[in-house]
C-alpha cells in the first residue's frame, strides 16, 4: 500500500483543513524485472475516489517507500531511486535534482535531504524506508553494519556522513542513532530479496509496528532502540518472514490516512 496508494496529507489550516491525496505516478517500480507493473497496482485515483478526497500529481515519478518525512518540512530521500532514468529520465529544462525539490516544496516540503541510496537493490532502487527512519526531537535512526558480509551497500557510510551534516527544515541539526541489521544467519528467505530492516515499521497512534527476524540479539537491540526513539508508543515486533522474503516490510504494507 505504501507505494501503489497515494501519501495522504493535510491541507489548510483551521477549519479549512482538509486531507489531499497524492498521486506519485507509480510505474511499477520503475518497471523492474523482479517487480513487473501489474494491471491495477496504481490506486492512487481510486483511493482518492473512494475516499471522497482532493488529489493532486506530482511532477515526477516516485513511490511512498522512496521518502521519510517528519511532518515538520523536511524529507529525506535517495538519489538511486528517484534519479533513476527508470522513474525519471534526462530531459531538457532543470536538472532532475532541482525539478523534483522544486515539485515536493509545492507540497510544503521546505527541505530535501539527499542521499545516494543502493542503486544495486533489485526492487525499488534503493527506497530510503529501508534503512532510515524518523523520530521525535530530530532523531534520525539509520541501520549500519561494520561487517562487510552483511549486505549493507559500501554507500551507507556516506549517507551517515551526509545526515551528520544535515540540517532540517528549521535550521536544526539531526541526531543520528545507528542501529545493526539482524544478520544473514538469521534471514528465512532468499538472500537476493530478503528484506531485512528493522526500521521498515508503521507509526501508529499509541504503537511503533516494527518487524524482528528472530536474532535474538538484534531484535532485542532493535527493540530497545524504538522504544527510545518513541517513548509512550508500545512496541510490537512481529515475525515477517514471509513478507520478507517477498521483498518487502511493515512500512511498505501501509499507508496512514490522517484524521481531522
């Protein structure tokens, strides 16, 4: 849902707030070969249908899971999937760069964190809901591994890099908390497809909805780390195996609809 659905947001303020949809043109993924488009999994005018809500296009392709907002202005997003001529091709005019910053602040979006993503992942591009989720008072959870065997792409220390210099919509740094992967020993699933991230989770009211994969330690450090990161929200870690071994996570199967 969090890709093929539009991102419900809120326009207007007071009593002329009103929840708008988003259509982020879905193309299937870029039209990967291990995710081929299928008849119907662009929902976004249907949902904005049945829901009886405004919906506006953005100007370029994306999907739900290629973005982390924190509801104050800020995403932070990759370059491997949103730059990739898959979903967005070279064409005269701005750079790509610039023309989708200049898109996503028409939607109120004030500032775009970069980063360079996984252009190697087979599925999405390198979606940063993979790895990098956030949380209350700036806080910036980011999975990362010292362990070269545990599929984390050699660019995420760059991206570290290039959070640790971010700054927010306000001007404000962020605060990075690094979290480990659960490792391959613990993965049920094909290793060329598994997705095993811990900060793929839903945000509910009063809950974090997080997967565990069955490492007793990861999942315990994981835990505790969101526990942290969202105090006051219960933490519900559920076995994914199957959801993973697809490709996919907790975050990907979602997409909130605000209340007013």
């Amino acid at each position: 849902m969090r890709d093929i659905m539009p991102t419900f947001a809120i326009r207007g303020q007071g009593v002329s707030k009103q929840i708008l949809a988003i259509d982020w043109n879905f193309n299937g993924w870029g039209g990967s070969p291990d995710r081929p488009a299928r008849a119907g999994d662009r929902l976004a005018k249907t949902a904005a249908e049945v829901f009886g809500v405004p919906e506006i296009a953005a100007s370029f392709v994306a999907e739900g899971g290629a973005f982390s907002f924190d509801g104050r202005g800020t995403v932070i997003t990759t370059r491997s999937c949103l730059l990739n001529p898959n979903r967005n091709p070279v064409r005269t005019g701005p750079p790509r760069q610039q023309a989708i910053a200049s898109g996503l602040r028409g939607m109120g979006i004030r500032k775009v964190i970069w980063l360079e993503g996984d252009p190697c992942e087979p599925i999405t591009s390198g979606h940063v809901d993979g790895y990098v989720l956030q949380a209350p008072g700036r806080q910036i959870l980011v999975e990362s591994d010292d362990d070269r065997r545990s599929g984390v792409p050699l660019s995420r220390e760059h991206d570290i890099e290039n959070l640790e210099r971010a700054r927010d919509a306000d001007g404000r740094t962020l605060r990075l908390v690094r979290l480990a992967p659960p490792r391959k020993r613990y993965w049920n699933g094909d290793p060329d497809m598994f997705a095993a991230a811990y900060l793929n989770v839903y945000i509910a009211n009063g809950a974090v909805i997080g997967p565990r994969f069955g490492d007793p330690e990861r999942d315990g450090l994981a835990r505790v780390a969101l526990a942290k990161a969202f105090p006051g929200r219960e933490i519900i870690l559920l076995r994914i195996d199957a959801i993973a071994d697809g490709g996919g996570g907790v975050h990907c199967l979602t997409q909130p609809m605000p209340a007013i």
